[in-house]
C-alpha cells in the first residue's frame, strides 16, 4: 500500500489499529506514519478495551475479525459509552456486512483489499473537521456555505433560518463531507439522550432542511439518501461539470 503525502494537520491524530495480521499492521504502520498519523497497534479486542480505556485515540481502525471476537460486536460495545470515530475494515464486502457495520455504529466501512489512498481518505473523513486559529470552519459546496463555528448556514448568500436539530443534521454531516451517515447517528446527534427515539424523525428533518436547501427538493443534490442506510452531503454534480 501506497499512501499521500503528510496531511497539513497541526497536532498528528493517533490511529489505533486493532488487527492480528502482522504483515498488514506493518503496512498500515508505513502508510500511517508517511502521511503524519501517530501510531498504535494492539491484536485482540480485551487490549483494545484497554488502551481506549486508558489512552484513547483519535479513532480507530479495527478489524472485522478478531481472534477474541467480532469487530462489528466490539464497535457497539464502544458506541455506549465513546463517540470515538471507528473505521471497520473487513474481507467481507458484502451490503449487508456494510449495513451491520453502520448500523453498530461505525463511521465507515473499507472493504478488503484496499489502497492506502483509500484508508487515508476515508480516516480523513470520519475525523471531525478542525476549527482553524481564527475561529472559524467553514464547509462551501457551490451555492452552500456552512459555518461550523458561527452555526450559520447561507444558500447564495442568502442566510438559512435553521431549528437547532436541523443544525445539529446538518453539522453531523458537513463534518463528514461526502460519506454517508446513518439515520441512527443523525438521531442521536439531534436528539441526544432519548433513548428508543423514532429514527422518522430524521427523515421529517430531512424534508424540512431540503426545502430550504435544495434548488428543488423533489431532486436533491446537496442531502442525498443511501436508501437503508442514512444521507450524505454531497457537491451538486451540475457544480463538478
């Protein structure tokens, strides 16, 4: 595997893989460290309860199989008590493995075998957007401009009168640009603490947010579904032409 170059951010974000391949965890040290991520391994899930209990990291990247348990398994187990960001990755490339994976909370999924580039750009996805030292974060897609830090959202220039759960959806995904979140993440970013909350109300909010954002709601461009699975925001494909 072949990574990019080191990511211009300030502070290296530390990856903990959880994997008992040794020649894949050496590859992924090489790829990791050459593109300026800081390093930790451990090979079975009792020691990866462990380290996140002792010295959590950034996120973490953990294997589908494990010779102690089930990744997917693992992920929920930390999802009750961590929002930490989790990458499976898996031989089992199926929709349905895929749709457990999310459904257990994991923030992506990367099917095997895989390119470095490809584990570089899906970590620099799950990984919150950084606030830079003016204070801002701005995400601009075409005509939309969200602003992170000012919880402001603008469509040609025209200033969006948003509810706080339609920002807190639209946070959520601005933070995690063009990769799909599901409708149980969006819910618990919304509507935190309500435990057993219909995930309808997403899709409620989802109608709501598109009448103000999309050109046409009846054929969205910005807030696209993955049907099954959750949404993602996307750049309109008129503005890639």
């Amino acid at each position: 595997m072949i990574g990019p170059g080191p990511s211009p951010a300030t502070t290296a974000p530390r990856v903990l893989v959880v994997n008992d391949e040794p020649q894949l965890v050496r590859a992924l040290k090489i790829v990791l460290t050459a593109a300026a991520y800081r390093f930790d391994s451990v090979h079975r899930a009792a020691d990866a309860r462990r380290v996140v209990a002792e010295r959590p990291a950034d996120v973490l990247l953990l294997d589908g199989t494990l010779p102690d348990g089930e990744g997917i398994e693992l992920c929920r187990e930390f999802r009750r008590f961590s929002a930490l960001p989790i990458l499976i990755m898996s031989a089992v490339g199926a929709k349905r493995e895929k749709l457990r994976a999310l459904n257990a909370g994991a923030d992506d999924y990367l099917p095997k075998p895989f390119t470095g580039n490809d584990l570089i750009r899906r970590l620099r996805a799950v990984l919150p957007r950084p606030v830079d030292s003016g204070g801002t974060s701005r995400v601009e897609m075409a005509e939309l401009v969200i602003d992170l830090a000012r919880r402001r959202v603008t469509r040609a220039g025209v200033l969006l009168l948003l509810a706080r759960t339609e920002f807190e959806l639209v946070r959520v995904l601005a933070e995690r640009e063009g990769r799909t979140v599901t409708d149980r993440e969006l819910l618990r970013a919304a509507w935190p603490g309500e435990r057993g909350a219909d995930t309808r109300r997403v899709r409620v909010t989802v109608a709501r947010l598109r009448a103000m954002l999309e050109p046409d709601p009846c054929r969205p461009e910005y807030l696209r579904s993955e049907p099954g699975i959750g949404y993602r925001l996307a750049v309109p494909r008129e503005a890639l032409r």
